[in-house]
C-alpha cells in the first residue's frame, strides 16, 4: 500500500463497489441498486472523513468531507443510504459491506436505525454477533475474534422497507 488511499481507491474499494442491498425473495443485484418482485431497493455510498477547520472566532470545529486522500492511522466513515424507488414495501432488506482492504473496522462504530448488525470474520460466509466470532491463530488454537478481524458487516433491516421510505446504515474504518 502507498502512503495513502485516495478517493478513487476508496470509491473503488470492496467496501462501495460490492456493498449490496438483499432482499432475500426473488432479487436481482443491478449495480448498486437492488430491484425485488415487491419495492425496489436503491443505494447510495459515500466515503467521508474528519477535517477539523478554525472559524473566524478561533474555534476549531470539526465537520465531515468528502474522503479524498487518506493516510495511514486516519478514519473513513462508510454510509450507505437506501432508499424503496419502488410502489410496494421491500421485505427481508439486507445490506453485505465489505471492509475494505488495508482497513480495520472501528469496534462499535456500525449503526443503523431499526436493523440488526452482524458481522464476518470469514470472508462473508457466515455472520454472527460479535460475542459469537472466532478465530484460530497461526498456532491452531482458537480465542474470540477482535473488531480488527472482520471482513463484514451484515444490517437487516427491521419490518421492511414501505414505498418510499429511506434510511442509513454506516462504519467506521481506520487505514492500517
């Protein structure tokens, strides 16, 4: 890895390119929107990270921009809006985000209104709660996996989504 990413490498990063809305019945994945037998889930990605900037006064404030170029020891925040773009409400949403690579997720830091979050530390083969994961190290044994270990993060979407409703899922990752 350079000595930082830039936007071009974050937006292209497994965490925008492949992060899907699921609906589990009958889907088809058409870029980055999701479309169902019933709703039509769209998605939107943004990478953004923390500037702090002094106003006229000498306060500094810190406000989120545009990710542009990211060093090492810095933090991204990933958020995915979806929105149903359809007439009918969307069942079993489910939204699959990658962290992306020469990153480790921020413990904590997935949120989601109305939604349950799993993670992976397989690859995205399997999901769990974090008091559920587990690694096994170089020497064969086993010990409970850390936030640095996952690969995935997993919402779904509590109740659906009805016909135009929108909401917001996010992570932070820090360079490595």
């Amino acid at each position: 890895m350079t000595d930082m990413m830039t936007r071009e490498e974050l937006m292209n990063s497994p965490a925008m390119t492949t992060c899907k809305g699921v609906l589990l019945a009958g889907l088809l994945l058409l870029g980055g929107s999701a479309l169902a037998q019933q709703g039509t889930i769209k998605l939107e990605h943004r990478a953004e990270q923390w500037e702090s900037v002094t106003d006229d006064n000498g306060i500094e404030q810190t406000r989120l921009v545009e990710a542009a170029r990211v060093l090492p020891g810095e933090e991204v925040l990933f958020t995915v809006t979806y929105i149903n773009v359809g007439d009918e409400a969307a069942e079993d949403v489910v939204i699959t985000n990658p962290v992306p690579d020469h990153m480790f997720y921020v413990n904590n830091s997935a949120t989601g209104d109305n939604t349950s979050i799993t993670f992976s530390v397989d690859g995205g083969e399997t999901f769990g709660a974090p008091q559920d994961l587990l690694i096994t190290d170089a020497l064969g044994a086993e010990r409970p996996a850390a936030a640095k270990d996952y690969s995935h993060i997993r919402w779904v979407v509590d109740g659906g989504v009805t016909a135009g409703a929108s909401g917001t899922v996010q992570f932070t990752a820090v360079v490595e």
